[in-house]
C-alpha cells in the first residue's frame, strides 16, 4: 500500500490511518499500558516524591532513608539467604523425586505426581498458616506429641526460626521443582549413559558424570526461577520469619508501610525499584547463561527407559515418599483442619463448629469470604482470558511491535514482587482522577490481582497454544472465519479442557495472594488472605483457620461446580469429547512457590 | 591394538520377557573367537534385546552368557556381571555421543575410565581418530558433525577401551545408502585389522551378507536359522528365513523322485522340476521350491520345444522398474514376480515357459 498510489493528499492519508481497526488497536495499546505500564511509572516516581499520591516535592529521601536504616543491609542479605537454601534444598529434592521415580520400580512411585501437585497448588499463605500452627512450640502437633510423651519442648523445636522457615518453605518449592524437573528427567535419552557404562563407569558415576552434566541447561534455568521467586515471596518470611524477627526484602518494604510508627512510602518505593532492578538483572542473567549454551541431544530419539529393581533400597525410597507426602501434605492439612474444630487453638480434647458459625455470623467476614470467592473465580477467569488474548495475539500476529509490546507486557509484572506491585498499584490508581474513587473497593483489588498473575498464566497459555497447530486457525481463515471467530471456535475451542485447568490453578493462587492486596486493603475492603493474616496474626489462630478452610472448601467447589457444568454443556452441545492433552499446568505453579 | 588376542562367546537358554511377552525363547548360541556375527531380523524380533543382554544393559530371566572362558551372566547362581566390567565396545543405533564433551573427551572417555593418566591419553586419542578418518575434527562438538562422522566417533569411543568384543547396534540404519556402503567396508576392514569378535544387529539382508562371516536370522524372539551367509542367503530353512532373505516366488509340489543331490518335484498341474538339495526328504512329502525373482527365466512358447527344467505358465502383468522388466506370471495357481532384463519381451496374457534353476533352494511345507 504505497504512497504514491493514493493522490488524495493529507485528508485522505489521515482516513487512511485512522481505520476502525486502528483506533481499536491504539485503543487496546492504550489501555494495557495504563494497567501494565503505569503503575511501574508510578513507583519510579513515587521513589522520589515527599509525600504519597502526588502533590509532594522532588527529593532523595526515600533513598536516604533505605540507606540510613540497619534493616535494609539485614534483609537483603536475609532474602539472598533465605532463597538460596530453599533453592539449593528444593532443586536436591525435586531432583531426587524425579529420578527414583524415573528409575525405579517403586510400590509407592505413583504417589509422587499427585502428592506434588497437591502440595505445589496448596495456596501458599494458607500453607504458611498450617505449618505456623503445626510448629507452634505451645499448641502445634509437634509440641503435643513431644507433651503425650512427657518430653518437654525444646525451645528449638518452633517453626517460628530460620530453620523453620528454611524448611517449610522448601517443602512447598520441593514439589514446584520436582514439578518442574519431572519432565527433562525424563526426556533424559538413557543410551548416553548406557554408553558411559559401556565404557567401564558404573551406572551411578555415569549418572554423575553423564546425565547430570545434561541436565545442568535446565537445573540452571530452574533455579534461577526459584531463586527470583524467593526474593519475592513473602507470605512464608511474613508468616513464619517476622514473629522470630526475620526480615526480608519484602516484608521490609512491608515494614515500612505498615508497621512503622509512620508510614515511609518514600523509602517503600525507593526499596522497591533497586528490588525490581536487582530481579530484572537476575532475569537477564538467566537468559544470558542460557543464550550460549546448546545441548540439544545428539541423535535424538530417547530410548524408552524401563524401571529397575533396586531390591532393599526400593524399601528405602518408598520410606521417603510415604513420609514427604504425610510431613508435607497430610499433616499441616490435618493440622489445620483440627485446629479449626477447636475452641481455642491448642486444645485438643473437645472439638467444636463454634469457630465456622463465628465466621458465617460475623458481618466482616462474611463479606471479605464473598468478595474473595468473586475476586478470586472471576479474576482467575479474567487472567486466563487476557494471558490467552495477548499470547494468540503473540503467536499469530506479523507485526514486530505488537509481538514485542505484548511479550514485553507479558513478562513485566514478574519483574515485581506482589508487595511492590501492591504499592505500585496504589500510587498508579490514587493518580488517576476517575479510578481514584474506586480505591476502597473489591474493584481495584480484582484489577491488581489481574495483572500480577498475566505473567503466570501467559506462561502457561503459551504452552497450550502451541499444542494447537496453526494451520487448523488457517483451514478456518480459508473457509472463511475472521480472525476472532477463528480464534474463539477453533484455537480457544480445542484449548478449552487446559484453559478450564488453568483457570482453576489460577483462581487458588489469587485465593493465596496476601502481598499484593496488602496496601489496597482498608477496614472495610478486606479479603481472606488480609483477614485471616491479621486474625492470625492477633491470636485469633483457631478462627483464622475456620475462615481460610471454609473459603478454600467454597472455592474448591464453586470452581468444580462451575468446571463440570461447563464440560457437561460443551459435551451435550458438540456431541463429543475432545481430549485435548492437559497442556502443562506445570508451568503456572512457578510462582506459587 | 593389532596384537589384540580375539575372544569367543557363548550362550544358552538365553529367556527374556517384559510383562507377559516373552522377548526371547531359550537362546543358545555360541561363536568362535575373531568372528564377526550378524543377527538380522526385523525389527520387534528380540535382536537388540539380545545384544543389550550380551552388553550386560539387560538381565535376563534365564539363561547364561560366557565371553571368552568367563561366564557373565548366570541366572542360576544369580550372577550378573555389570555392563562396566564386561570390557565390551558398543556402538548404538543413535550413537549416543555425549553433547556436551568435544570428540576428543567422547573418545577419551574410555580410557580415563581405565585409569590412563590425562598425559597418556593424547596418543591413543589421535591414533584412534586416525584409525576412523577424523584426526581433524577432534575440538569439535558432535553437535557440529554430519550422520557419517558421529558414527566414526562412535566406533573409535567403542574402540578406545580396547574391547575383546565389539557391539554394534544397527549402526549403519542412519546414513544415507552411498556412506552406509563406504561405512560397511570400512567396518568390515577394521574388524579384520584388529582381528576381534564383532556383534552386529541389522533389519538389512544385504549389509547383514556383505559384513558377517556367520549370519543368525531371528523371529520373535528365537533364532530360526543360521550360518556362513552363503548358507542362509542361498539354501534358507524355511519359508520364514527365504522370505526375509529376499526370496519372493514359492512354488508348492510333492517329491516324486530321489537320487544323489537331487530331488524331483511335481506341481500340482503336472509338471516335474529337479532341484538340488541336501534336504533329507521321504517320497511324496509336501515341499516348496523358492526363487529370487531374478533367478527364474521367461521363454517363449512359440519357440517350441521345452527348454529344460521348465514349468508352463501365463503372464499376467507386467511393470517397468527402472533398467528391468518385472513380469507377473500365473504358475500352476501361483502367482510368481519375475525380473528380466530385456524391456518388451512377453505381452501380458502370453503363454510362456518358465525355467526354474537346479539351485533354487527346496523347503519343508509345514
């Protein structure tokens, strides 16, 4: 469409530029770089005002401030060491899990799958609150069992402790790693090793020697996930760090907040963006160790591996999974089921429903269990929906621009940890004249939840895009389908079975999100997360309980209610089941660390 | 290297299954030092099965394998001894070269394992990437070598740990025609060079001839014939190795006569041909006489008398491929594929003769 064909002049070149599609287009464009873009805008900015929420002076104070305080140095150290074990123990882990299952003839091997994948969707703050009763030194099942023995507790034995948090938090991210690494471990081609065996080593050493070496690209790239993701995190240091006085980076940032005497959102942003400039550079670093190294197989074709007989060892493994499942699942479940039966936290002899009629009776948190099951079914919906948007818009789109902008998009919100969004989102929306009025309400709330899991669930749509080969979007096109309707009845349509999966992953990892609607929360727009953080927080542990399990138990059936329905609909409609492949939820669970 | 002292290798009872399919069915065999076996069959046959037992890749259930005058394995007394400590070399289909090591630290490999110091290495290295054709592409990763030149890779690693026996599993299936030939040759003068025991495993009749002084053919899971190629290529046991081997047309008759070597068979539309054969056979046992497409000959039946050895029969189809003729041919109800040079001969529908030579191999009919 060259220049010269159209004589019109400026008028028409103007008609010509503003094409329906165009304006929708910029429209769109608009749009995601307000909900995407301006809040990072804002906490740059914020970082050098005196005052929140505009209207205050250009200063360095913020930056002043992180670097006057002691806790600054503490915590960051704190969360550089506090990510690094839970990688270092969850990657050993996950990687054990992954090759005695791969390797061995197990009787409890097939328990491995389910157990992590129980453990890795378990929302994590609600995991945190578990594990905070089951270690608790008077009232958990830890301390109880040591007193039925008349053992006194030993004042070590307390989740509340670095050890404590080290070890609990490496549980849950065992089972996101061995999620993770299930799949490499297995593509593994075993006549590498067979070859080394062939050569004199002995199957172990050449497992040492050979397929460790191979794996190395992907435990590499694994890790650094992990090791970002524990930067991040912060329900487990908040929960089960602070009351020992562990501080992280983000519940320092937190800290600033919330808890100091007044209120440093200068020093929060300013935090917050050397937080977000280290995670970027981690990210870049990732890629760039990744960039040179090729280790694609040679040859290819993986032999199909057959599982040994390993005899007294296999007793051994067996052990090991039965115990991990029953420490890192069942018990903290129990624990936390039991515990909200009881009157008050840590008497065991007389259950009650006293605690579930509480939650149900009680105004605040009847509504703060509404609001979340909205925000966390419809928000989860939104997410899918958007991620699969803009990742089709990505895979099918010619234009550079717009694949780079929505890639760019896509990724951006992993650059910050939940609490920095949370704050990014407050300074983005308080500036904005028409949202500011919705601030106190589930509305914001449900937005920031949104954006903060795009990046997640893109990761996961890319994975189910793929799977859907591009010439049956064509076949459509050709037949005479625009572009939308080919999108929704054919590529939407056959990704349908792992879109409803991710749907339903999603929804339990916003269920979870405490960090980022940490500072939208007021006294009268709480979620559950906030709710029971600060019930738990203030003794109300029993209670706290009630809420999350009846919200969890709700959601749980709500979305199953909702999926079934939905399957059922479909299957009547169409008259047949498609099976699509349950297109790698793995890779969603990333963050849920 | 070239003093290398051959070994031989022997196995019995050999049983394997997976589940409720039995693999292989009470194996023995046994091979003579400095020989270079094929077994050949096709593919789900429990070839490779067997060579991973040998290898020491696979347990079997039952059996026992001896290399040289050590038994390896023995499911009696329960004894495996580990692939790593068998001194084998194998090369696999895929070649399994390690991505992430250069070729030199692929073919050194071996060595370090038998305890050669890092200084000693370098010599057998080059020699061995000397012996294979690759003494320049040592830094480079396998990755950044073509089908041809990971297969060389693959044989000099085999080579490296100095094995009394050498595996090889299908390691020539990969290549394209004009480098498996080349590949085959130098395979075959390698093998005669180090003068070692070589195992090899192949779907391919042709390389299988072309390479091995004793050819073992396999069906599920058993070994139904074997010998000197020359052995089963032209005087097959049955309809199942003939088949495999390349024989395509199979007459059915009866034997009405015997004397020294010979054996004449009557079709069932009367017509009598002599074959030669070792075949033990009684007077009116049911036989088969198999023949290559190209070992049958066509004559006209204008052409009057009979030629000799010659049975009657119609052309019903014919089909140009390539430089040959291949006439489809109706002979006392079968139906027989016979190649000829010369292009348009015989119409179809035209009564001809066809003579079928002495040494086409006679089966059993069972």
């Amino acid at each position: 469409m060259s220049e010269n064909i159209h004589e019109g002049g400026q008028l028409r070149r103007m008609a010509h530029l503003l094409t329906p599609r165009k304006i929708i287009t910029g429209l769109a464009v608009l749009v995601l770089a307000y909900l995407f873009v301006w809040p990072f805008v804002m906490l740059v900015i914020g970082a050098f005002l005196t005052t929140p929420y505009g209207g205050g002076e250009w200063t360095l104070d913020g930056f002043r401030t992180v670097l006057n305080d002691p806790r600054a140095l503490r915590s960051t150290l704190s969360s550089f060491l506090f990510s690094g074990l839970v990688m270092v123990i969850s990657i050993a882990g996950g990687l054990f899990f992954a090759i005695i299952t791969s390797r061995f003839k197990l009787r409890f091997g097939w328990l491995v799958l389910p157990a992590m994948v129980l453990i890795a969707c378990t929302p994590r703050l609600f995991y945190a609150f578990a594990w905070g009763m089951m270690g608790n030194p008077g009232s958990g099942f830890a301390a109880n069992i040591l007193r039925y023995f008349d053992i006194a507790n030993p004042a070590w034995l307390t989740v509340y402790s670095w050890p404590g948090l080290v070890l609990v938090s490496s549980m849950k991210v065992t089972a996101v790693a061995y999620l993770l690494l299930s799949g490499p471990v297995r593509l593994l081609d075993r006549s590498l090793e067979d070859a080394a065996v062939m050569c004199g080593q002995t199957r172990l050493r050449a497992f040492f020697s050979i397929s460790l070496p191979l794996l190395a690209p992907s435990l590499l790239a694994i890790g650094m996930l992990l090791f970002v993701e524990g930067i991040q995190v912060f329900d487990f240091p908040a929960v089960l760090g602070s009351p020992a006085g562990i501080t992280t980076l983000s519940t320092l940032i937190n800290d600033f907040i919330n808890t100091d005497v007044t209120p440093k959102w200068g020093a929060a942003n300013a935090l917050s963006l050397v937080v977000v400039v280290v995670i970027a550079l981690l990210i870049l670093l990732q890629s760039r160790l990744l960039g040179g190294r090729d280790f694609a197989t040679v040859g290819g074709k993986a032999r199909g591996a057959d599982t040994a007989e390993i005899g007294k060892f296999a007793v051994l493994f067996d052990a090991i999974i039965v115990g991990f499942f029953a420490v890192a699942f069942v018990l903290p479940f129990l624990q936390i089921l039991i515990g909200s039966l009881q009157p008050y936290f840590g008497l065991y002899t007389k259950l009650t429903t006293a605690n579930y009629v509480a939650v149900i009776k009680d105004r605040d948190t009847l509504d703060a269990l509404v609001s979340s099951l909205l925000i966390s079914v419809g928000g989860g919906f939104l997410v899918v929906t958007l991620s699969f948007l803009m990742i089709y818009a990505m895979q099918r789109s010619k234009s550079r621009p717009t694949v780079a902008l929505l890639k760019i998009l896509s990724w951006l919100p992993a650059t910050a940890p939940g609490i920095v969004l949370s704050i990014a989102f407050v300074w983005a929306y308080l500036s904005t004249p028409l949202v500011r009025s919705l601030y106190g309400t589930p509305f914001l709330m449900l937005i920031a939840l949104v954006i903060a899991h795009v990046p997640i669930a893109a990761r996961a749509c890319e994975g189910i895009i793929v799977q859907v080969s591009t010439s049956l979007d064509e076949a459509a096109r050709v037949s005479g389908a625009g572009p939308w309707r080919a999108a929704a009845e054919i590529t939407a349509r056959l990704c349908t079975p792992s879109l409803l999966g991710a749907w339903l992953l999603i929804s339990l990892a916003i269920s979870g999100a405490l960090d980022v609607v940490m500072m939208l929360q007021t006294t009268n727009t709480q979620m559950v997360a906030t709710l029971s953080y600060s019930m738990f927080n203030n003794g109300d542990v029993a209670e706290a309980a009630a809420l999350y399990v009846l919200f969890i138990g709700l959601l749980i059936a709500f979305m199953a209610a909702l999926i079934g329905l939905m399957m059922l609909l479909r299957t009547a409609a169409s008259g047949f089941h498609w099976s699509g492949k349950a297109a790698r939820p793995l890779a969603m669970e990333k963050t849920d660390v | 290297m070239d003093t290398r002292t051959a070994t031989g290798l022997s196995f019995s009872g050999i049983e394997k299954s997976y589940g409720t399919q039995t693999v292989l069915h009470d194996i023995s065999f046994r091979i003579e030092p400095g020989t270079f076996l094929c077994l050949l069959g096709p593919s789900g046959c429990g070839k490779t099965t067997l060579l991973r037992s040998i290898a020491g890749l696979e347990e079997p259930d039952r059996g026992t394998i001896t290399i040289g005058d050590v038994t390896v394995f023995d499911a009696g007394a329960r004894k495996m001894v580990p692939a790593n400590r068998r001194g084998l070399g194998m090369v696999f289909q895929h070649y399994a070269l390690w991505p992430h090591m250069s070729v030199r630290e692929n073919i050194a490999y071996p060595l370090r394992q038998r305890g050669i110091r890092a200084g000693d290495r370098g010599g057998d290295v080059e020699r061995l990437a000397r012996l294979v054709g690759l003494e320049s592409y040592l830094e480079r990763r396998p990755n950044q070598l073509s089908g041809g030149q990971q297969q060389r890779v693959a044989l000099a690693r085999a080579l490296a740990g100095d094995p009394q026996l050498l595996l090889l599993d299908e390691p020539l299936s990969n290549l394209d025609a004009v480098l498996r030939h080349q590949l085959r040759r130098e395979l075959r003068a390698l093998h005669n060079r180090l003068g070692m025991t070589s195992i090899l495993v192949t779907h391919d009749q042709e390389e299988a001839a072309a390479l091995a002084d004793v050819i073992a053919v396999m069906q599920n899971g058993v070994i139904m014939q074997s010998g000197s190629p020359e052995d089963v290529l032209d005087r097959p046991d049955n309809r199942y190795v003939a088949e495999f081997v390349g024989y395509e047309c199979f007459l059915k008759g009866t034997v009405t006569g015997q004397s020294a070597g010979s054996v004449s068979v009557t079709l069932p539309n009367g017509a009598t041909v002599a074959v030669a054969t070792n075949l033990a056979v009684t007077q009116s046992e049911p036989v088969l006489i198999a023949a290559r497409g190209d070992q049958l000959e066509i004559f006209d039946k204008a052409g009057g008398v009979a030629p000799a050895n010659a049975v009657s029969g119609r052309i019903t189809d014919r089909a140009k491929l390539g430089s040959v003729m291949e006439y489809q041919a109706e002979v006392s109800g079968k139906t027989l594929w016979i190649r000829d040079k010369a292009d348009t001969r015989f119409r179809i529908n035209q009564d001809v003769w066809i003579r079928i030579p002495e040494n086409c191999p006679l089966l059993r009919d069972n």
